[in-house]
C-alpha cells in the first residue's frame, strides 16, 4: 500500500509508504493520498490530519519515469495540490521534502520538521520549474527573495533556516517530527472545531485569493518548457548522472 492512514482520536496521520522510491509521486501516491484526505473531509469524527513520509524522507517529488497519474477530482495532482479542504493538515518532514514534495508541504497549513530535513525546488537542474503551484506559492510563505533564490538555483533550504524564516513551525530532533506533529494537533483538536476551521478559511483566503491565474500562468510555462531541448536534456542527465548540457532552446 502506497499510503497508510492512522486514526488517533481526532486526527488522521497519513503516511507515504513508497520509500523504496523515495516516496516519489506515482499513481498509487496519488490514488491514496485523495482518498485520506477525502476521509478527512468527510468524515465528522475527524477534525485534523497529519502528513508524513515516514522517518526517512518526506517525498522525492514527481515520478520522472511514470509521472504523478492522472489528477483526481477532488485534489488535481497528486490528490492535494488543488484541493479545497476545510480541517487543518499538518506536514510532518523527515529527511528531504524537494520538488512535489515540497509542493506537497507548501500545501499544508503547518510544518513540523526534523533539524536533519531540507526543503527544495530543484526544477530548473532538469530543465523544468515547479509545475505542482510551488512557482507561486512559495513566495507567500517565504521572504520573496529566498523564493526566488530557490527557484532560480535550485539549492536546498536546511529546516533551520526555514524555521528562522517562518516556515517550519517546530523543530525537533531527528525521528521527532512525527510526534510532535501530533501534540501539535492535539492542541488543534482541543478547540471548537466549526471555530478552527472558519479561522483557517479565512486566513488562508487571505493568503491565496484567487489561484486560477496563476495556474493559467504556470500551466502555460510549464507546457513551452516540456516541449524544449532543455528539458528532454535535463531529464536524461538526471538518468545519466551527469551534467546537462544547456542549449536554451
């Protein structure tokens, strides 16, 4: 099973359980990860989740070699990406978090991670740029500069600098981040659920507005850069393990 969920009390943890590939985003990560959420939001007995890759990594990010599957209906990619929840979802990142799977966090509301955990963009070493809605929303999470420097380098961001930035929550020590996701979410879920989640509506209308022209914009970037050299370059020195050889073209 490619995802596994566990209910404790209140909240839901769902866990990634591709490691063998890294958790990379396939078909099987997408089909399990909608239908957690989809427990999330329909079930009434729940009031906050909890995602995680397990103790070793967060997520690699999209499957290069079978890609992500097709979006579902009430998530778009990978089951998360475009969905409209109303009950908190807290990241719980172990080890590296890059590409989707940054996407992924970028999706949740609060992050708890590891000191030893790393977050990334590294779209543009392939020839690509984060297609999964982290080419917009990394800006309002981050300092805008430190979102254009990931964007534009491709380095990684250490979890102490992102929570002396903002974006990480909490920090724990290595093999901490799960359970403290989940005092975290014990604190969530001792509150008036109907309250926490008109709170988190709003504020997160307030971060985000209206996505669709900036999904226009990505969609439209993303489809000139699949159809040129650079890409299909990219990509074959990922499996090569070598340096690409840019033509910008």
């Amino acid at each position: 099973m490619a995802v596994e969920t566990e209910r404790l009390g209140r909240t839901l943890v769902i866990t990634l359980r591709r490691e063998h590939k890294r958790n990379a985003i396939d078909a099987s990560i997408t089909a399990g990860l909608d239908a957690a959420l989809n427990e999330l939001e329909d079930d009434p007995e729940l009031w906050c989740a909890i995602l995680t890759g397990g103790p070793e990594v967060f997520s690699a990010g999209a499957d290069l070699t079978s890609g992500p599957g097709d979006p579902t209906p009430r998530g778009g990619i990978a089951g998360i990406i475009r969905r409209d929840r109303t009950k908190p979802l807290i990241a719980a990142v172990e080890g590296y978090a890059f590409g989707g799977g940054m996407e992924m966090v970028l999706c949740c509301d609060l992050v708890v991670a590891a000191r030893s955990a790393t977050f990334g963009l590294p779209e543009v070493r392939r020839g690509l740029m984060p297609d999964f809605g982290g080419a917009f929303r990394a800006a309002r999470v981050l300092p805008a500069n430190v979102a254009r420097e990931m964007l534009l380098t491709g380095r990684d961001l250490p979890a102490e600098r992102a929570e002396r930035l903002g974006f990480v929550n909490l920090l724990t020590d290595p093999g901490g981040a799960r359970a403290a996701a989940i005092e975290l979410a014990s604190q969530v879920t001792a509150n008036a659920p109907l309250a926490v989640r008109e709170a988190l509506a709003i504020v997160n209308a307030e971060i985000s507005g209206d996505e669709e022209p900036s999904w226009e914009r990505s969609d439209a970037a993303h489809a000139r850069l699949v159809a040129s050299a650079d890409v299909r370059e990219g990509i074959a020195a990922f499996f090569g393990k070598r340096a690409p050889n840019w033509q910008a073209r």
